[in-house]
C-alpha cells in the first residue's frame, strides 16, 4: 500500500513538472459557451469570444468553422503574441425560428489542441402586426368614437 501510494505520488510530480516546462503556445478562453436566451426573430445574435495566448510562443489559429452555414465565424488572423488576446466573433442567423445548439470548432497551433464553443438559444417569431380596428358606416367612412 505504501508503494503505491509513492507511485502516485512520482506520477503527480512527474506531470506537474512536464506541465511547467511545456513550450508553445497554448489558448485560453474566457468563456467556451454562450447562451442568447430567448431572442426575436431578425434579432442581433452576436457574441465575442476573448482568448490569450498564455504559452511562451505565438498562436496562430489555422481555421474556424461551425457546425452549419446559420454560424458565421470571424477571427483573428494575426498571430497572438504569448500573454496578448485575439477575439473570434460567431453570428447567428436569427431568421430561424425555434431552439438552437451550434459549435465553433477551434483549429490552431495550440499545444491543448482544438477547442469547441458552442452558442445556444431559443428564436421567437416576430410578433405580427395587428391593424386597429375602426366601426365604419356602411359607406367605408369611420365613425366617432
């Protein structure tokens, strides 16, 4: 029992200390997901995701893509300096009525390797236009009130 107890403790300094001396860059959101709640149909749905780069080289990220053609990804294209922030900004097309889930797969030179985001929300329908109703006489013209 002893031993083990040693061999698990080896293994947890061994990883600490390949984890400290890791080299490149690594990215670190913010936030990885984001939920519009319940919006109106022909709404602004558009929402930033803020990374850094905390490794000790530059970050390029390679691509950006969602999981349909309803998300629009646009991103950084510079490289990121160590310690510096990029921003990939995801829009939603909010003439789609109902629930969504949608993923933004992340692609970049990142030693923690690709990283998901995801955007969910509920799209209402616009409300419809009521005309008002006016009492007319019989020749079309409104009466008073």
């Amino acid at each position: 029992m002893k031993a083990l107890k040693i061999f698990v403790i080896l293994i947890f300094v061994s990883q600490l200390s390949m984890a400290q001396t890791t080299n490149g860059p690594i990215i670190k959101f913010d936030k990885q997901s984001y939920n519009f709640g319940e919006i109106t149909q022909g709404a602004k749905a558009e929402v930033d995701f803020i990374f850094t780069n905390t490794g000790n080289e530059p970050l390029i990220l390679s691509n950006v893509r969602s999981s349909c053609g309803c998300t629009v990804p646009k991103w950084t294209n510079e490289p990121v300096k160590p310690g510096e922030q990029g921003k990939i900004t995801v829009k939603y097309d909010s003439n789609r009525i109902g629930s969504f889930s949608k993923q933004i797969t992340v692609s970049s030179n990142a030693n923690n390797g690709d990283v998901i985001l995801l955007i969910t929300g509920k799209v209402n329908p616009k409300p419809t236009e009521a005309i008002p109703y006016t009492k007319t006489d019989a020749s079309g013209t409104p009466i008073a009130q």
